[in-house]
C-alpha cells in the first residue's frame, strides 16, 4: 500500500452512428391549432449518416465540436439540435452536463433529410450510455418528441408510418431493400417556410391532403420491386418546395432523363432522391448525374436501415 490514489481511469467515448431519413409517402394536412400540421407519412432510413460522439469532461458544460457537412454554418450553443438533446437527457438522469460532443455530419444540412433530428436523437442514445442513465423506450420517445416532430422516428430508423405531426410512430415491417441516388443543391430550404408554402398554395386550391399510407405500407411489406415502388412515391411538400426553389425542377427532369425510375423531393426539399432499380443501376445513375451536373453532391444510399435505439 503506498497510500496514494489512482487517478480515475479516463472514461471511454461513446460514438452512435445515425442515419438520415426520407419520406417515401409525406401528406400533409391542415395547419393545427398548435400551428403544426397534421401529418400521415411513410419514413424509411437511409444509409447516410451522421456521428455523433460524446466524452466526459471535467470542466462544467457542454462542449460542441463539428465537422464535415455544414460545420462552417451550424450553430455551436444552445441552439443546436445535439447540445438540447445533451441537456434534456442530463435533466432525466438527474445528471450534470459535462460533456464534450463532436458531430461529424455527413447528411446535408437543412435539405429535408433530417440531420438535425438525426443528431439530436444520437446524442440521447450517445449521453444515455454514457452517463449509464436507465431510460425505457417510452420515455426515450417523449423526450425525442419534445426536440422535434422527426427526432422519435430518427431513434428507432427502419421503416414506420407517423401520425400527429409527425412523432406517433407504427413499425413497418419491409420484405426488401431499396436504391437511391441522393442529390443536394447549393440553396437550403427551412421547414416551417415549407409548410407555410403549402398552406399558402392550398389556399389558391393547388395541393391537397394525401392522407392514405394503406397501398404503399402493404408494398413496402411485401417488398414490391423498385418499379412499382415508383408510381407509389408522394410527397404533399414537393409543389411548395419547386415553387420555393424553382430550380429542383430542372434537376429532377434532368435525373429522369439520366434514367431514373422517378424523381422525389425529399421531405421539405431541396435534396432530391432519384429512385433507382438496385445498386448496380444506383452507381450508373450517380455517375451520370455527376457527370451532368446541375447538383452540389450526388451519394447513393439503401434503405431501411435500423437506428441508433433501433
Ligand atoms: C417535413 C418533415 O421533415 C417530414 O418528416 C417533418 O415534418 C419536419 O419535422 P422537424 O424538422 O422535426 O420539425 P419540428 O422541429 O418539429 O418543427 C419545425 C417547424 O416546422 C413546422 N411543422 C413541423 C412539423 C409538422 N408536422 N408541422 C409543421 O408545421 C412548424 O412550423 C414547426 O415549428
Ligand atoms: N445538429 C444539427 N445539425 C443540423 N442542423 C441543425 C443542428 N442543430 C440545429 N440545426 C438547425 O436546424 C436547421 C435544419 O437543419 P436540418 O439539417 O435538420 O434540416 P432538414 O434536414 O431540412 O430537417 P427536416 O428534414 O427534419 O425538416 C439548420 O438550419 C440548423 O440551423
């Protein structure tokens, strides 16, 4: 015994990887009371991700660290998505919130693939394991919840139905997996000035309610082929979002022309997906796109993937 005390052995990082997501089906109804919109969509995850990391520190606070897409751009403090879910998750376990956090973002920023909820719901799964926090899944989902309308889907990822605005989520069990060709632009699109366009088109009778998810969630379940899957993509926000950003129009064209099976504007836009037949036609796809310009990255992606808390 020599009478001394061993430093406290370093605390191990937790890295969570968390993948974007896309909505194969996206009705949007009537602005609510809440002044959110009542929603019946279809999410599905895709194989792009984000990671998120987190470390104890010794200092008191929380420290943000980011790099790769939109690192120059995203807000450090309190206003991002990951430092919220840091603290809310330390508030539940009755924990301080001394934590580094490194996001490195590879999903495009403000492009209606969800990042932010995407991150946000990593650093709940990341700051839980860390701080050995005992949470059930229902609480996990409140939480979730309550930083934003995609946050509950982006924990559980896979393939779910959303209800409400968004957050009352019903697993789909899929009999496939499907291709992409994701391109972004160089304009972002902010969400809620995408649904004020939606309102704002519907007043002058252009859009309407597409509130059945029945034929789409049976062909994801039998996993229908790719062609099929085409004539059964929707999204409620795509006219609001080519009248935002009347460009997507051409790039969506010029992805038909490239051969893809069909052109689907992601969520709130801008990003487009280009549906392809499978991974070998996604690659060609991709190349061609490159080749012909008119987007800031062209990426390919499978989908479903599971969640972080999947
Ligand atoms: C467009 C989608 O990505 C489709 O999955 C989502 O509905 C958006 O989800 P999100 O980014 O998590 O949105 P939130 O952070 O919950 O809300 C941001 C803003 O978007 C608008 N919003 C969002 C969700 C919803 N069902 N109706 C809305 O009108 C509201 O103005 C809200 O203040
Ligand atoms: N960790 C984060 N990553 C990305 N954006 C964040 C983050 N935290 C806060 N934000 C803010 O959220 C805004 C939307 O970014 P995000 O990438 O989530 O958009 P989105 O993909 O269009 O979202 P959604 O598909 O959920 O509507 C950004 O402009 C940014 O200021």
């Amino acid at each position: 015994m020599t009478g001394q005390t061993a430093p406290a052995a370093p605390s191990a990082a937790v890295s969570v990887d968390v993948p974007a997501k896309i909505n194969p089906h996206l009705g949007v109804g009537d602005a609510r009371a809440d002044g959110f919109h009542a929603l019946s969509t279809v999410y599905q995850s895709i194989s792009l991700y984000d990671t998120v990391t987190v470390e104890r520190r010794e200092e008191p606070g929380i420290e943000l660290t980011i790099s790769g897409e939109g690192a120059d751009i995203l807000p450090r403090g309190d206003e991002n998505l990951a430092v919220k879910a840091a603290k809310l998750i330390a508030i539940y376990g009755s924990v301080d919130p001394d934590v580094r956090i490194h996001l490195n973002k590879r999903i495009p920023v403000a492009g209606g693939l969800a990042g932010g909820s995407a991150d946000a719901a990593a650093t709940l799964v990341a700051c839980s394991r860390l701080w050995e926090i005992e949470i059930g899944d229902a609480e996990m989902h409140r939480l979730a919840a309550g930083l934003g309308s995609d946050v509950p889907f982006c924990l559980k990822g896979g393939t779910a139905v959303g209800a409400g605005r968004g957050e009352e989520l019903t697993r789909v069990e899929v009999g496939g997996s499907w291709h992409w060709v994701v391109a972004t632009t160089d304009t972002q699109i902010s969400t809620p000035e995408c649904f004020k366009e939606v309102d704002r088109l519907r007043e002058d009778g252009i859009g309407r309610f597409s509130a059945d998810v029945d034929q789409i969630v049976r062909a994801f379940e039998s996993g229908i082929g790719a062609d099929e899957l085409s004539r059964l993509l929707v999204n409620d926000m795509e006219a609001a979002a080519v009248s935002l950003r009347p460009q997507l129009a051409s790039l969506m064209h010029g992805g038909l022309e490239e051969g893809a099976l069909a052109a689907h504007v992601s969520g709130s836009g801008p990003t487009v997906l280009f549906l392809a037949s499978d991974v070998k036609h996604a690659m060609a796809l991709a190349r061609r796109m490159r080749m012909r310009g008119g987007a800031k990255s062209v990426h390919i992606a499978n989908g479903p993937v599971p969640g972080p808390a999947a």
